[in-house]
C-alpha cells in the first residue's frame, strides 16, 4: 500500500536515492534537509565525485524524468519547533532517518567536531522522537544506525539484543556497544534513546545497523546524470572501497590503514535502498524496537583493497597498495562474526561484491577522473594525537590528573 514517506536528510549520498526509490514505488515522498553537508564540504575542501546539482534543482529533474513529485522541508532537526511542524504537516506513515553528521574523522578532528557531532545527531533525534510522541504516534520510524555501535567484540553479534544468564536468572539487554569513535558514540546515544521511546511511550521503531555502504549508483541515480548522488572519496566521507576505487583511477597507492585487518561488514548502495524499503513494508508494533544488522558480507580492509587491485589490472590499470599508518584507534586483527538474517527473511536479495561490480565502479569513477583531487585521499585525521601516543596512556593520565 502506498504510504507517506519522509526521508531525513534527503540530499545526502543515501537520502536521495531512497527518496527517489520511494517516490518511483508510488509513495508520497518528502525530504528534509538543511544542507549541512555542503558547507562540511567548503569547510573541509572536498566535493563529491559528480557535479551534484542543488536538491531544489534536483527535484526539478525528479519531476521531468519520473513525472513524480518529492516534497521538500528545509529546516534543522535540532530546531524542535520545525521538526513538530513538518511531522504535523506531512502526518508521515514511515521516517527513514538519515538526517545526521555521518562521519567518524569528522567527529574526531577536534572537540568543536565531536561536540557538533554529538548535539547534532542526538539533539536531532530526541526531538523527533518527542515530535512523533506528540503529533504522529502511529508513525514508524526506521533509523539509520551503524554497525560501529558493537565495536569488534570477541563473540559473536547479535542482532541487537543479547539474552544474558547471570546467578541463576535470565534478562535479554540492547547488545552492549563500545563504540569507536564520537560519531559511532552519537549514534549510541539514539540507540537508547530509541529504544527508551519504544518502552514508555509505545512508538515503533526499526534500527538498522548498517554496515559500510559502498556503490556509485542505484536505479533512479541511473536515470539521468542530474540525480547522481553524492559519491565521496576523500578521507573523511569517503568509505573505504570508494575511496580505493577513486585511488585506483588515478594511479594513486591504495591506503591501507596498517596490516588491514580490520573486519567490518559491507554492503552496496542498492542495498542499502532495498533494506530501507523491506523495513518500511513490515513496520514494527507499537511498543516495539527492531533491530537488524544491515550488511551482506564481511571483509579486511586489506581484502578490499587486494580486489579493487585485480579488478584494476584486470581493465589493464597499474594499481598499487600502501599500508599507510593507521589514524584510527583499532584492533586490525580480531574476531568478527556479526549475525544479519532478519533482512534476508524478510526478502533482501543482495547485490554482491563481485569483479565484474567493481570493473563497473572503476569505470564509472574514472569517467571523471578530472575531478578526483589526490589531496583528499590523506588528510592527517588522527584518532589520538602524536603527542599524546609520546607520551603513552598512563603518563597523560598523570598529567591530566595534574592540571585538574
């Protein structure tokens, strides 16, 4: 059945695409936006791999290609009383939540960084979830989380609970997180912020754990070059497969973060879309926090990188890797087993990585070879600084208990 579907951040990498697969489904869409994203891109001097034109401009396209219209809300979600206004307005049937600071080094350049990533992310879900609440409590929301919130814990993930037996009694928690960066920790915080919604106040809600997102184009973005979406590859916005494909293209050393054994679940764009639409087609109960792991397989980082090479040299390119210092805080060997069956149950059919996929990104991607700006590959994004890594964690914590 056709539904009203608002989409949070609708002008971003995945925001728009999952507008405009809603729209084509024949829902009513809208998106919000404040546009936040383009001037994180002025600030840090990056720009998305294709020309994106404005999403007013967008829409426009939208409108003379599919015949279809997609509503438009500009407005911060930290600002509560837009937030309730355009709830009451659209009345929405489903909230596909997009709509925050999506990156980790972003989060971790300096504390005016993290305290943004922080307010924004969670301020902006808070009051949504107070909006639905108030105005829309029928309303289901499907939240963009991430798999980062588990960390890289030596037992398997679950898919968001863990049923715990502790001196002889049973009791089933959210699965414990231990986040790895203030971006990770943001979205955390919504988790139980979420799920303390669903518990007291009855709403409906789906958090979907994604994992790393990879992928140039979907169906819509394929249509005509004005609805490309917002494919980075730089070091902050850019997830790690993207990137690799962009270095590739320019004969750049693929940058490897240590020996690359980090182990993270991966997915395509397309997928991406399609896990979003299943969510929204069986909405939880009222009361009720669902959550998936959303992924359809695992890699190393180094496992990546090895077969963006072959596919690479396979088109006859010179591809070479760099196993660069890491600027993350990470295990880069671990245990990884992440359980991802709900959405697979409920009918996802995955787009996997295969050769012939990233021939087709590696292709796409040096089309415009002209716009990739090798200096945004290493932008010196550090986890924990040099000085602090000099003076090791127990002396900085001397230190710091000094000055106190």
């Amino acid at each position: 059945m056709a539904q009203r579907v608002l989409v949070l951040g609708g002008d971003g990498y995945l925001g728009w695409p999952t507008a405009m697969a809603f729209s084509r489904a024949g829902h009513r869409v809208a998106v919000v936006d404040n546009f936040a994203k383009r001037q994180w891109e002025l600030e840090l001097g990056v720009r998305p791999l294709f020309a994106i034109p404005t999403l007013h401009e967008r829409i426009r396209a939208w409108r003379e290609v599919a015949e279809n219209e997609i509503e438009l809300f500009v407005g911060d979600l930290t600002d509560y009383a837009f937030v309730e206004s355009v709830i009451d307005d659209f009345r929405p049937d489903t909230v596909v939540h997009y709509g925050e600071q999506p990156s980790a080094p972003y989060s971790m350049i300096d504390a005016r960084h993290a305290a943004y990533t922080q307010a924004n992310n969670v301020v902006g879900t808070l009051n949504l979830l107070f909006a639905m609440r108030d105005v829309s409590p029928e309303t289901h929301l499907v939240k963009l989380g991430t798999m980062g919130e588990y960390g890289t814990p030596d037992i398997d993930i679950e898919e968001g609970y863990l049923t715990v037996d502790h001196n002889g009694r049973r009791h089933t928690f959210l699965y414990p997180k231990t986040p790895g960066s203030i971006y990770h920790l943001s979205k955390v915080h919504d988790s139980h912020n979420i799920h303390f919604a669903t518990r007291i106040w009855s709403l409906r809600a789906t958090d979907l754990h994604q994992g790393v997102v990879y992928g140039v184009e979907t169906d819509e973005t394929a249509l005509d070059p004005r609805l490309a979406t917002s494919f980075h590859y730089d070091e902050v916005f850019g997830t790690a497969l993207n990137r690799f494909c962009a270095e590739a293209a320019v004969d750049f050393p693929l940058t490897v973060y240590g020996k690359g054994g980090q182990t993270r679940g991966y997915l395509n764009i397309r997928d991406t879309i399609q896990c979003v639409q299943l969510a929204a087609a069986h909405p939880a109960e009222a009361g009720e926090l669902r959550v998936y792991n959303q992924f359809t397989e695992q890699f190393t980082v180094l496992e990546l990188a090895r077969r963006v090479k072959a596919a690479g040299e396979h088109l006859g390119w010179s591809v070479a890797m760099d196993h660069t210092s890491n600027p993350r805080k990470e295990a880069e060997e671990h245990y990884y087993n992440a359980v991802h069956s709900k959405l697979l149950e409920l009918g996802l059919r995955p787009h996997l990585l295969s050769e012939e996929l990233i021939d087709t990104m590696l292709l796409k991607i040096a089309e415009e070879r002209e716009r990739i700006d090798r200096s945004v590959f290493v932008q010196h994004v550090r986890w924990v600084p040099k000085a602090l890594e000099a003076v090791g964690p127990g002396r900085a914590t001397n230190r710091a208990s000094s000055r106190a």
